[in-house]
C-alpha cells in the first residue's frame, strides 16, 4: 500500500495532468528537428517529451541502482571473509 502511495499514485495524478493539458491544447506548432520542421499538436510534443524524461529518469536510477548493487556485493564478499578469518 505504502509503495502504491509513493509510486502509483503521483504517477496516476500525473497522467490526469497531461490529459487534461493534452484536452486543453490544441495548437499546431511547428517542431524544427536538426534535419526537417514538423507541425505538431502542442499536447503531442508535450507527451513526447514527458516520455521521454521518464525513459532518461528511468535509466539514471537503473545506473545508480547497478552501482550500488555492485558495491553490496563486494561488501558482502568482504564480510564473509573477514567473518571466515576470525
């Protein structure tokens, strides 16, 4: 329950929000990518780039997470000698 109210539910309110600003904008605007400009519904470019910092999000927790794994491991691998030597 308690990982829901952290997790679950900003992501739930958050979704409601882009809905709702998705509803709400209309607007064509024009998108200048390096190689063409393509027009492009406002609510559209605004879920793209949403998605898209919450790939990136996702992926610098998954590094730290690796990392810090990597380090239990070798602590455990330390302990356990040191637990073997004494």
């Amino acid at each position: 329950m308690i990982r829901f109210i952290f997790i679950g539910l900003p992501l739930l309110i958050l979704f409601f929000i882009a809905l709702a600003f998705g509803a709400l904008n209309k607007q064509v605007v024009a998108v200048d990518f390096i190689i063409l400009q393509q027009q492009l519904n406002l609510a559209t470019v605004a879920v793209a780039f949403l998605i898209l910092g919450f790939i990136i999000g996702l992926l610098s927790m998954f590094g730290a997470y690796w990392v810090a794994r990597r380090e239990v491991r070798q602590l455990k691998k330390q302990w356990a000698k040191a637990k073997s030597a004494s």
